[in-house]
C-alpha cells in the first residue's frame, strides 16, 4: 500500500502546470548568450563524403522565408498586370522578341 501513496503522488506531481512551466522555462537559453547556434552545435543532417549539410541558423530561415514569400508577391503582382495593363502584355510578348 506505502507504493500505491507513492505513485498517487508522483502522478499528481508530473501534472502540475506549473512544474512544467518551471522546467521548460530552465532548459531555455538565456537572451544573453549568442541567438546563433556554432557550428559545432547544429545536427548533421546529411554527410556525403566530405560534404556535411546541417541545419540552418534561425537567421538562414528568416532570410529563406522572406525571399520565397517576396518572390510569390512579385509574381502575383506580374500576374495581375500581365492581365489588367495591355502594355505590359504587350511589353512581356515581344521582350523575346528584340
């Protein structure tokens, strides 16, 4: 009976909110330190003879992202002039053409 009081407890421990706030917040970096993971830090994600790809730093993803996301806009802004503005469809037809 004295391990059935124990396990009782220990699961209402692990389902405690506010122990596991505490203990997400402890593994967390603090703002202090380098945002940028080494080198040394970062998982190999693929390793080719002398090539190894790992992940990419925080700032590599923001910089991918934005690059995607601008290009998609400036497509769609091409597109819709493409249709709505005769010059520019008659600019895009005969850019070839030159």
């Amino acid at each position: 009976m004295g391990k059935e009081k124990e396990a009782s407890v220990d699961s209402s421990k692990s389902k405690d909110p506010e122990i596991f706030l505490k203990s997400s917040k402890s593994k967390k970096k603090s703002g202090g330190e380098n945002s940028g993971a080494t080198s040394s830090e970062r998982e190999v994600l693929i390793k080719v003879g002398g090539f190894e790809y790992k992940t990419p730093t925080k700032n590599t993803r923001v910089f991918l992202g934005s690059l995607v996301i601008g290009l998609n806009l400036l497509l769609v802004l091409a597109t819709a002039l493409y249709f709505y503005v005769p010059d520019f469809k008659n600019f895009i037809y005969n850019v070839g053409r030159n």
